[in-house]
C-alpha cells in the first residue's frame, strides 16, 4: 500500500505547479506546461485556452429536467471497528431507538424508493412525525448531548494523519468479485474488469453535488483508470488541511454533539436501549455498498449509515441523524434550508437513504425537539423559497462532471493520476500526474489482477437499467 507519503507529494506539487504557473503566466509563457519536479510530469489544464479543457460550474449552465437516477441497490455492508479496522460483515450496525414516550418508528409509507428530484411532493415535515418517531408527544425531554464531554478518554478521534483513500472499498470489492460477473465469466476470481463505470466514496459524490451552490469550501478529486472503471478519490485540500489542523475547542465540542447523539438515538439491537456511557469513537462505522446509475453512468459507492428502522430492506430502511441549532430567526432558517438541507438531501439521495431525523439544540446541547424529514420532499419544501437551490441543477451537474471524467481520463493504468481541483467561483480544471508513488489504489488491489487479460471493453456500462423517475 501506498504511504502518504506520495499523497502529500501530489498536493506539493500541485501547490508547487500553481507557483510555477503563475510565474509563466507573467513572463508570457504558455499555461501548458511539463513540470518534472519530483519525477511527475504535469499537464497543466487552464480556463479559456484553445485545446484545453475545464467544465463550468455555474448553476444557470445546468437547469431543466432531473436526468434519471436509478433507486440504489445495497451489494453489501462492511464494518470498521474502533481501531479503523475492516470487517467484511455487519457488525457495527446500529437499530434506531426512540425515546421512551414516543410512538415507536418504523416505516413511511411509501419512503420505501428513491427517484428524480421533481419527484418530491407534500407539505413540510413536522416536529414529531408520528410515520418515525412521534417524539413530541409524551416525549421528556431535553436529551443532554454535554455528557462526558469534559471526561478524559470520553471522545476518541479518528487520525486524520493517515488517509484511507479507497483502501476500504477495494478491500469489500476483492471479496465480492461475484457481485459484478457477466453471463458466462469466472466469478470465482478476479474479474478481468468491474463492469462499473466509477467506484467511489458517497462523500464526494455529496461535494460534486453541492458544487453549483457551494460559495465557500473548494475541493480536490483525484481518478484513475484502471481496467475500465475510474476511481474517485479526494485530497484534502491545503484550506482544508488548515481548518482540520486549527479547530477550536468549541467546534470540537458540537461535532461531540453529533456523534453523542447517534448514541441517544441508536442501540445495538432491534428493540434494545442506548447506550451513553460508552466512549463516542469516530473510528467505529457501518458502510453500505451500493450500485446505481446516475444517466448513463454505473456507479458503486460506499457510504456511512447512522441506524436502520424497520424490517424494509436496505436502504430503504436506513435512517440518516443530524443536529442542528434551534431556528427562532428568519436568518437562522434560511441558513438551514439554503446551507444545510441541500448537504443533507445530497447525502442521503445518493444512497437511498429516505428519512432524516434532525435533533434541534440550544447553544448548551440541549436538545429540546425533534424533526423528522422526508429525503425526498426536501427540494420541494425550498422550491418556492428565494436564493435557494435546485435539485435538478445539482444532478444535472453531477451527470455532466461524470461525463467530462470520461472524456478526459481516458489512460488506462493505475500510475497515472488525473487531479481534478475546483475553487467557487471558478471552472474545474485538471493536471495528470505520471509517478508511480502518486497513484492511490493499493498494491495489493493492483497486483490481483497481474495476471489477467485485459478486460475487452473499457469503460463498459453493463449495470442493468430500471430507471425511476
């Protein structure tokens, strides 16, 4: 496996090429440049040059009719425990357990599928929606999401230090081949390709689809070709880094707040109690692994599931939590509905997750209400709003970003790099990156298929079509 080493090498000289290209750019010289600094070899892709390739980003550029989005199939599940360590099974799957005075949660009414964003309809949702929860009748609140936070060993964090990449999604998919065999190919062994188009992490899915609105946080994606499907890794960004690095204590009290909530709201078994009193640590996760299809784009994705309610099959029985400060100002409700709602709708559309419950706190994490909202009525319920944001503008985007990968990552090997970076208010450009110790897939992930032929058709979409609507 590839260290960080070599990662923390691309993002320098990423840096080091902006320096180099700003210099150019002074003395004339053209914005396609070589740069064979640290043995990488740098094509530099700027904005308005002939021959040179970006993808505009303005949300006016993408309106009209939500393009087709398969309803997500869940492939499996893995588990990380609370050293970061993978298991190829459900194990760390919570089960969504409401406080005691409520109706107890199960399933809504045709929440059961995913579809295009102008499916959403009905009125907003309620506090205390009895179709999940019903808390705020009999509920005694308010639920103290302070607790322990002042104890020593109370929140173990994951090390930020040492990126994961896609190291855990490869490792699912070297044990499931099967799951992506053709009509007549040994599913027994590695496949010669995947038959997928992209393999990625749900998250960045999230960031692409929040890009036409997003006016503060840039990010970087980087993909690699390899026998057919393109895999879609993030590097954290030098901002990024900067504000990870630089947290104030008060930031990371109120993400303590999130994750003690996941354990107010959760147990390890149908029907079973939460439990407080253990240590919140952001290592532990249960991962859904899906197929969809965005278009005509195959996708396979891992993301992170908070619980499950219900016996509906996954992941239609998966339920999304989040807190939120109590809205009592206009202004505080429009910074939920234009900034916050768009990230939550993003998360849980692309994985099929249909409801979210919110719990609303006060600035001491107090939390004195819950909300419960229907993924897909989400974009109806800011339609009509002013300096909101569009579903469709958002997929219609996501589809177009798929396309211009495909047109631009077209080398088929796992040395090669291609950085996609996009700052707001600029197009997405891209530099491609030829060193071995810049690639991100795993060695082991690579040599698996050393001797393998290469598979016939590059690229293929082969998942089956059930568009929804």
């Amino acid at each position: 496996m590839h260290s960080e080493t070599g990662l923390a090498r691309l993002a320098a000289s990423e840096r080091r090429g902006r320096k180099r290209l700003s210099d150019s750019e002074g003395s004339g010289m053209k914005r396609s440049i070589v740069d064979k600094g640290d043995k990488v070899v740098v094509v530099v892709a700027g904005v308005g040059e002939p021959g040179v390739r970006s993808l505009p980003t303005a949300p006016e550029g993408y309106t009209g009719a939500c393009p087709n989005y398969r309803q997500p199939a869940e492939l499996g599940c893995f588990s990380l425990d609370a050293q970061r360590t993978f298991h190829d099974d459900g194990r760390l799957l919570r089960h969504f357990a409401p406080p005691r005075g409520g109706d107890d949660p199960r399933e809504t009414p045709g929440a059961e599928t995913n579809g295009g964003a102008g499916a959403a309809t009905g009125a907003d949702c309620r506090t205390g929606d009895p179709a999940i929860g019903g808390r705020s009748r009999g509920w005694q609140g308010p639920i103290d999401l302070d607790v322990d936070w002042s104890v020593p060993g109370a929140y173990i964090q994951m090390d930020h230090q040492r990126p994961e990449r896609l190291d855990h999604i490869v490792s699912w998919l070297s044990r499931h081949w099967s799951r992506f065999a053709l009509p007549g190919q040994a599913a027994s062994l590695p496949l010669p390709s995947l038959n997928t188009d992209f393999v990625t992490w749900r998250g960045h899915l999230t960031k692409v689809l929040g890009t036409p609105y997003e006016r503060r946080d840039g990010w970087q994606l980087a993909a690699t070709l390899f026998r057919g499907t393109r895999y879609l890794s993030e590097v954290e960004t030098e901002a990024a880094r900067r504000e990870r690095e630089t947290r104030s204590l008060r930031q990371q009290q109120m993400c303590y707040w999130g994750y003690k909530f996941e354990q107010y709201m959760t147990a390890d078994r149908p029907g079973g109690e939460p439990d407080v009193s253990r240590p919140v640590n952001t290592n532990e996760g249960f991962c859904s692994v899906v197929r969809t299809r965005l278009a005509g784009h195959s996708l396979v994705f891992a993301g992170e599931v908070d619980c499950r309610a219900g016996e509906r099959p996954p992941p239609s029985s998966y339920v999304e939590l989040k807190t939120s400060r109590e809205v009592v100002t206009p202004g505080q409700r429009f910074t939920l509905h234009r900034f916050k709602l768009i990230k939550w709708w993003a998360q849980s559309f692309l994985i099929g997750v249909p409801r979210i419950v919110v719990g609303f706190r006060d600035d001491s994490g107090l939390v004195h209400h819950l909300q419960t909202y229907e993924t897909l009525k989400i974009p109806k319920m800011v339609a009509s709003e002013e300096k909101m944001w569009n579903a469709a503008v958002s997929l219609n985007f996501c589809e177009a970003f798929l396309s211009f990968l495909k047109e631009v990552v077209t080398r088929d090997d796992s040395k090669v790099v291609y950085l996609f970076s996009w700052e707001p208010g600029a197009d997405v450009t891209y530099r491609v990156y030829e060193n071995s110790e810049q690639t991100f897939l795993p060695d082991w992930y690579i040599e698996q298929f050393r001797d393998l032929p290469k598979p016939g058709t590059m690229g293929q979409s082969t998942a089956p079509d059930s568009p929804i609507v």
